[in-house]
C-alpha cells in the first residue's frame, strides 16, 4: 500500500477525535451558558456526534457510497478495502475521543 493511503488514515483518525472533543467541549461550554450541568452535557454531546464524527472524518456519505459502488460492480476490491479501512479508522478515532471524553467527565457514555 502507498505512503498516502496511511497518511490519509493517519489523518482521518484525528479528525474523527477533533470532531467529538471539540464538538462535545465547544458544546459543554453553550450549556453552561445555558445554565445546565456541562460535564454531563459533554458526555451526552460526544455521544450524539459519533456518527457524524464518522462522516465528517471520511469526507461525507457520498465519496464513500461511490467507492463501495466501484468496489463491488467494478470489481475493484482495492478501493472496497480502502473504504473500509478508512472508516475503521475513523471509528478508532471516534472511539479514543469517547475514552477522553469519559475520562474527563468521569461518566459513562453508554
């Protein structure tokens, strides 16, 4: 595989994790405003971004749909495989900001 596919996932990963702690934080801090609890709304904030941490990491719904359809009629596994991968990776980033998130909060994101 290319230098580029792993930089890209490399990439894809951290935006994922900046998606949900700068959303779940930027958040916590309308809440408080608000006058409601932040640490809890943190936690359920990154809980509601997840899937779309996902999408924002691997460029929107459509590149992805397009490559799944190229991998699978065309016959291009490689791009299948890549799509796979990338969205993978974006779950572990998706995954690791939940931790942070749970850990700062000291509350479980169910």
């Amino acid at each position: 595989m290319e230098e580029r596919f792993f930089s890209s996932m490399i990439q894809i990963y951290f935006i994922a994790l900046g998606v949900i702690v700068g959303g779940s934080l930027i958040g916590s801090i309308g809440s408080f405003a608000a006058g409601e609890p932040p640490l809890t709304m943190m936690s359920r904030i990154a809980k509601g971004l997840r899937i779309w941490a996902i999408v924002a990491a691997i460029g929107g719904t459509f590149d992805a749909i397009s490559n799944f359809e190229r991998g699978i009629y065309d016959g291009s596994t490689m791009d299948l495989i890549k799509q796979i991968l990338y969205i993978l990776s974006a779950m572990g980033g998706v995954q690791t900001a939940l931790m942070v998130i749970e850990w700062m909060t000291q509350e479980s994101i169910d």
